[in-house]
C-alpha cells in the first residue's frame, strides 16, 4: 500500500508542474492616431471634430509590425470628393486605392512607423 501512495503523488507532481507552465504573453498591437504630424493636424485623431476647406491636414496612423489600416474618405451629403486633394509627394506608408467622386481609399501596412499623407479639401463643390 505504501508503494502506490509513493507513485500516486510522484504522479500528482509531475503533473502539478506541467499546469504552472505559463502560457507566452500576448500583447496586442495597438494602432494610435497621434493629434498632429509633421505640424498638421490629423483627421484621424479623436480631437478632430471638422475639417474646413482650403487648410491642409493629414491622415496619420502609428503601425506597429504586422497592422494594417484602411481610411475610406466620404463627402458631405450633397458634395463630392474630387475637391480633395493628396498631395502625393509628401506620401509616406499610404497606398491610393481608388479615388472617385463617391470617396477616396487609402491603405497602409505596419512596419513599427508613423504612416502619414497630407491633404486639402478644396472650395464646397455641389453634385450635379
């Protein structure tokens, strides 16, 4: 009888430290939308509520590795988004995917930088 007792916690220990084994820690990867960049303001900020005509903004993400963002701009009821202007050399991370009347897509992976294109929306331009 004491024999069994003997194996039975030996058993119970193996097993016992099997289960404090940890689990890796998972951190997620957070996208942050930063106020400013490169001295505009960026429309995706939280402290961004209106955009005016003829001032330039950008639309600027913080990707860690591995994260991806897509921005699909959309007019006011009633106007259209050719007033919208990217400027294009000052592009850094951001794919134009489609650009029409309807909205404008961007796209933008992750390699741990801010990512950053600026723009400006032009005069109020009314669908015909």
């Amino acid at each position: 009888m004491k024999r069994y007792s003997i194996v039975l916690i030996i058993i119970c220990t193996i097993f016992a430290g099997c289960k404090k084994d940890k689990a890796p820690v998972v951190v997620p990867l957070k996208i942050v939308y930063p106020k400013a960049e490169n001295s505009l303001l960026n429309v995706l900020s939280d402290s961004l509520t209106q955009i005016t005509a003829g001032v330039k903004y950008c639309v600027a993400a913080n990707l860690p590795k591995g994260t991806s963002v897509k921005v699909i701009i959309k007019p006011s009821s009633g106007h259209n988004s050719t007033g919208i202007g990217i400027d294009q050399m000052t592009n850094n991370g951001w794919t134009v995917i489609s650009a029409n009347s309807d909205n404008m897509s961007l796209q933008s992976k992750g390699s741990g930088q801010t990512v950053s294109i600026s723009f400006m929306t032009g005069p109020v331009s009314k669908r015909g």
